[in-house]
C-alpha cells in the first residue's frame, strides 16, 4: 500500500503468543485443532495428551496408556481424538537416530467419557507415524520403519497394511486431494507418493530422477491444493517444494539462513494449507512459522519469540484462521495470529532474472507501508546447499521502517562460475527481527557452469556429515528390523 502521510508511528505487531504446558519437559509434539476451536496436542515425555481452549487460556491433561513417542494426532467425524504411538524413541534432532524395534498403535480418546481405546498394529517396529480420517470414517496413517500404509476402520474393527514399493521409504505425513486420493511422502526416499484407495495402487515421484537440480533431499509435511499441486516442507533443506504432478515441475522457495552457529538451514518440516491458498510451514533449524502465497510470490516468517531452537515441528489450521503449532523443546504451544497485519511489505523492480554462470544483474528493493517503529535489514536466500552460488549486496543494506518512502536499495547479484544450470527462486526481503518479509523472484542460470555439489565451509559440510550419518543409521535399522522378523505382514 502506499504511505499516508499522517499515519501515526506503531511498534510492530505482536504476531506470536506462546503458552507454558502445566507438565514440565512434557515434550509436545503432534497437534490438531477440532471444529469448536479446541486445541489437542500430544505430550511424548509425559504420555499424555493435552487439551488448550483458547477461549478461557486454560490447559487440560489425560494421561494416555502407554509409554512412548506420539507423532500423529487427528479428531474424526464424531469428535473423537486419535494418536499414533511408538513406545520407543523417534528422534526430533536432525540427523538423530531413531531407536528401531518398538510397538506401535493407535489410541483413541472419546472426550464425552474420557476413556481410551487401544489398537494394536501387527508389523514389529513400524513407528506409525502421521494419521488422518477420511470421508466414510476409516483412519489413515503412515509407518515410518515399516514402509508401508495403515488403514483402521472402527466401524469394523478391521486394520489393513499396504507395503509401499520402494524398502527404506520412510513413509512420513500424509493428505487427500479432493478426488479422495491419498498422497504421502518418503521421507527417506527423495519421493511423494499416492494411493489410489479404489485400485490400491501406489505411484512414486522420485524428485531427483524428475529434475536432478531441483534437489529434495527428506520431504515430510505435505499438502495438495484443489487444482492438485503438491505442496512439500523439505526437511533436509532450506526451502518449500511446489510440484505439479502433471508437468513434473518442481519448484522450491527458499527461506531465511538461521545464524551458523544455530542451525545452518532453517529445515521446514510441515505444511497446510489455508483458505486464502496461502501455504504455512514450520521451520525445525530456522525457528519460525512462516506462509508463503503463490499468487502474488510474497513470504512472510515469523520468528519465534522463545530460542534458538524450540523445536517446532507441527502446525495446525483452526477454524478461525490461526494456526497453531508445538515446540518440542521449549515446553510450549503457540499461536499465529493470521489476521494480524503486517505492516510492510517489500517489492522487486524485476520479477524474472537471468543470469549467467558467473554474471551479475541488478534490480531495485524497496519496502513500503504503514510508518513503524524500528530498522530492518535487507536479506537474500538461495535454494541451494552452496550459499557461494549467488551473492547479493545491497544499498543500502538496511532501510528505516519509519521512513517507506525514501528507502530503495540497490540490489547487485552475481552468480558463481559453479552455479549449475537450472530454473530457481530468488528470495529478497526485509528483515525487522519479529518479522521477515520477502519477494521471490524466478531466476534462471543459463550457460556452462559446473554441474557440482561442494559444501565449501564448515557450517555447511555439517550438513552432508548429517545426512550421511542418518543414512547410515536408517539402513542399519531397517536391516536390523528385517532379519529380526519372523513372518511378513500381508499388503
């Protein structure tokens, strides 16, 4: 918007209220809110779940039978709330090792009496993962370790286990589209999968054998619009993943660079939608709640007030628009307020760039707004694990935001002789500490450059020792867990 001359100076909004969960190191994880507004979340260190109204700011705990990670949580049809169960540990650490041969379950909580009911899943150490209900009822969910499907119908009493094609998948969160498709990600295969619940048909789409550049190293929150684009939160990256399954297009927006001595990628883990079309997601490393929309290729972040790592790893849409989220870490819940306004926003001269392997370009930044109180400092972010393939310096790097109306800043960009080929977004914005705001501008690199994939400092090679060891630690759990099996479950 424009500037109006007599706006009055504000402070920025207050965008994020965080809530201290009674249980101390209780460890919420999953949550879900239902149709009345409530807020249920599970509490993995404490076995229990836990129940926020936000009408009253006041807590509720049922402690759940069992001992045990509780990843996934749903309500379905008749208000019931469902949560998956591992009774050993899923680690929340990137590139942590995740103890293999548990039980795993389903656990349904009626909220009228208050009671438990408990369902056994047959696979030996399937650490089921993320669940979801679906139009007549029956109860979804994914085995982490057990690559395959589970589906539960309480009408019937009868649960089902689908293997999925590829062994060491890692089937991770899970959706529907609204033709009634199932779609899944393999967290440890670089893939998004669906099922068709008709013909019980799974088709796989392997990010890197689509477009090798466009790298998705541990896909997990997922979403799909109405006109079924596939939204993904890369785990093992600094970005969010658009693809469309009919072009095989994918797309990645990349978010903001935590401190190095943090985390060195922000990690997003999950993804929703809401009713504007807006994709939010959570950043594990870059401790923020952020949204992205397509239409008009602006990114707001919100920075988590507690830090430097709360551990947010789930959000969830309420009725109203807010959307709420865990931190595993910090002990707490959270809120988002979604009609809170955000009182800049930042523009680019140019929406499309090219460049060359080793070429610069410019373009113009500018902020504009309401008068507020405070500094920001322009930023750039690159979806790539190479921060030396595009530089960016502007000037001024920093802008007033008590003064839009004069603050333009010169943005130089220069790519590196190694930048590979390819079609990316460039991410260019406005950080004023509680709030991150950007413009994402597609950029292509064209010409010879070095198809390479160097980690050159330190902070960054922590990234492929990561990656390596979870690798590593994975396989071994899976080997381990099938020759530890005496009988396979039927798909």
């Amino acid at each position: 918007m424009g500037q109006h001359p007599a706006a009055a100076l504000t402070t920025l909004p207050r965008y994020i209220v965080e809530y201290d969960v009674p249980t101390p190191n209780s460890a919420p994880l999953a949550l879900t809110v239902d149709r009345n507004g409530i807020v249920w979340f599970t509490e993995s260190n404490a076995s229990k779940l836990g129940r926020f109204d936000p009408g009253t700011d006041t807590f509720t705990e049922y402690k759940v039978p069992g001992v045990g990670d509780m990843w996934g949580i749903t309500v379905d049809q008749t208000g019931a709330v469902w949560v998956t169960q591992y009774s050993l540990k899923g680690s929340v650490s990137p590139g942590g090792a995740i103890e293999a041969g548990g039980n795993g379950r389903l656990i349904r909580f009626n909220p009228n009496d208050e009671n438990f009911t408990i369902v056994t899943i047959p696979t030996p150490g399937s650490f089921p993962f993320r669940i979801i209900a679906d139009a007549e009822g029956r109860l979804w969910f994914t085995e982490l370790l057990g690559d395959r499907i589970g589906s539960y119908d309480p009408s019937s009493d009868k649960l089902q286990e689908y293997a999925v094609p590829t062994q060491f998948a890692g089937p991770a969160d899970l959706t529907f589209d609204s033709h009634g498709t199932l779609w899944f990600t393999e967290a440890y295969n670089e893939s998004v999968a669906s099922f068709d619940l008709q013909t019980k048909q799974f088709t796989e789409y392997h990010f890197s054998s689509i477009d090798p550049t466009q790298y998705v190293g541990s896909p997990v929150g997922i979403e799909v619009t109405p006109d079924g684009i596939v939204w993904v939160a890369d785990h093992g990256g600094n970005w969010i993943v658009e693809f469309n399954s009919t072009s095989q297009q994918i797309i990645r927006y990349p978010t903001h660079e935590p401190p190095p001595q943090v985390y060195p990628i922000s990690i997003p883990n999950d993804l929703l939608l809401d009713g504007h079309g807006q994709v939010w997601f959570a950043e594990h490393g870059g401790n923020s709640i952020g949204f992205l929309d397509p239409r008009t290729q602006k990114m707001v972040e919100f920075a988590i007030p507690t830090g430097p790592i709360s551990t947010a790893l789930w959000i969830a849409l309420a009725p109203d628009g807010n959307v709420w989220f865990t931190e595993w870490s910090g002990n707490k819940i959270g809120v988002v307020y979604a009609n809170q306004t955000v009182p800049f926003t930042v523009d680019a001269s140019e929406s499309h760039l090219d460049l060359q392997p080793g070429g610069q370009t410019s373009l113009v930044l500018s902020a504009s707004g309401v008068q507020t109180l405070g500094n920001g400092t322009y930023v750039y972010s690159w979806p790539s694990y190479t921060p030396e393939d595009i530089n960016v310096t502007f000037s001024p790097p920093s802008a007033s935001l008590m003064d839009l109306t004069n603050n333009p800043s010169q943005a130089k960009i220069t790519a590196s002789p190694r930048t590979t080929p390819g079609q990316y977004i460039l991410g260019l914005g406005l950080d004023a500490g509680t709030v991150r705001v950007w413009t994402m501008v597609k950029t292509e690199v064209s010409g010879q450059g070095a198809v390479t994939f160097l980690l050159p400092n330190t902070a960054w090679s922590m990234i492929g020792a990561t990656v390596a060891v979870l690798v590593l630690v994975l396989v071994t759990v899976r080997r381990l867990q099938r020759s530890n099996r005496k009988t396979a479950v039927p798909a």
